[in-house]
C-alpha cells in the first residue's frame, strides 16, 4: 500500500475515533467510510469474501442478541420475585 493510502486510512481511523467520542455518530460513520473505502479500493478480494460472508455474520449476530435477549428477561422476572416466592419454587 502507498504510503499516502496509510496516511488517509490512519487520518480517518482517528478523526472516527474521535468523532465517535465525542458523540458525533454521523460524522464518525462518514470518516470511517472513508478509511473502508481506501482499504476496499486496496484490496478489492478480501471484501468481497466478506461481503459475501456478511448474511452469516448477520444470522449469528441476531442469535446471540436473541440469547441476551432472554436471559435479560429471565434476570428482570427473577429480580421482581420476592425471596418468599423464590423459596416457593425452591420447594421450601
């Protein structure tokens, strides 16, 4: 990679970082975009393997949101229950 290419792709890094930081989603997103698209423009065969593994990515991600969905709701029931009621279903 030229040493210009670098310089752009570690430039945008940053100001996305920052960005991020300080609370300036949209701005952060564009100045990371750039960055992904030097990088795509460099090497055009390792993204399109990723995009074409994005919809397992995707399926995998929903799956553990999913899980973290439900013991969530498993914490919050337990959290409402009395410690008479938690004897209860312990038999006691």
């Amino acid at each position: 990679m030229e040493s210009w290419k670098k310089a752009v792709v570690a430039a945008s890094v940053g100001a996305a970082t920052v960005l991020f930081l300080k609370r300036r989603n949209a701005a952060g997103v564009l100045a990371g975009g750039v960055a992904l698209a030097v990088l795509a423009a460099e090497y055009p065969e390792k993204f399109e393997n990723v995009r074409k593994q994005l919809p397992d990515y995707f399926d995998r991600g929903m799956q553990v949101m999913e899980m973290a969905a439900r013991a969530g709701k498993r914490i919050t029931e337990a959290a409402g229950q009395s410690a008479m009621d938690v004897w209860e279903e312990f038999g006691g």
